[in-house]
C-alpha cells in the first residue's frame, strides 16, 4: 500500500493475548484494522480535549411528550442553538414516547453545553451524546 508505514510493538504475551481476544470478538479482520481504529479514536479525544471549533457530534434523546412543558423546553433549547444544529429526525416511539436525534457541528464547548442542557432536561428519561469529528482530522 502506497504511504503505509510497517512499525513494531513490543507488549507482554498476556496483553497481546487479551488484546487479540477483544479485537477477535469485535471482529477485527487484524490487529492493523483494530490499532487504526484505536488511534483515530485517539485523536478525536485530543480534539474534543483540547476544544477544537469545527467538531461533529450527535445526540439521542428519549422522553415522554405527556410531560408537563417538556417538547416546549426542548423546542426553545434547539431554537437557542439552532446555529450548531444540521439536522434533526424526530420518531414517535409509541402512544407517548418520542425518540429524537440531533446532529450537530461546532465549538466543542458549545456543543457538549448544549447536549447536557437537553439530557439534563426534567423529563427526559434518557439521553447520549456522541462526540465524533469531521472526516479531515481522521486520515
Ligand atoms: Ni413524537
């Protein structure tokens, strides 16, 4: 493969063995694919870490629309940062329950300030942020 650099890693037997276990059950086709991954992971920590401005993330939302005032406060939180916001989808999970999805770009501050506003929500019953970065960042 043009570009590619072969490296050795030196690591205890049981640690190359646990390792080899992990990536076995994940299905890692080999440990290069797994250590790619590990590394690229790595570097989207160091991003969000050091409070990088062009970040990606998305955040998860489940609660129960019954809720006394509870869409409205979502509402007027989406529409406070609406700037950082791409895309959301909205699912009607059963008679009560909604499911929404946030896609989001921007300041990493911004974005995790405002993902714990919407998860720390009275009412939301459960909520995740994933923090994730633009393809640039990831070679
Ligand atoms: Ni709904």
């Amino acid at each position: 493969m043009p570009g590619v650099t072969r490296f050795g890693v030196s690591l205890e037997r049981d640690l190359l063995n646990r390792f080899d276990r992990h990536i076995g059950r994940k299905g890692y086709p080999n440990r290069s694919e797994a250590i790619r991954d590990l590394i690229r992971d790595s570097l989207v920590r160091e991003q969000w870490e050091k409070g990088a401005d062009e970040a990606v993330g998305t955040i998860t939302l489940v609660y129960n629309h019954d809720t006394r005032e509870l869409a409205g406060r979502l509402t007027d939180l989406q529409h406070a940062h609406y700037g950082s916001i791409l895309s959301t989808l909205h699912i009607h999970l059963d008679a009560r329950h909604c499911l929404e999805v946030l896609v989001l770009r921007g300041n990493t501050a911004d974005l995790k300030t405002f993902a714990d506003r919407l998860i720390g929500t009275r009412g939301v019953k459960h909520g995740t942020f994933s923090a994730t970065a633009a393809g640039d960042i990831l070679p």
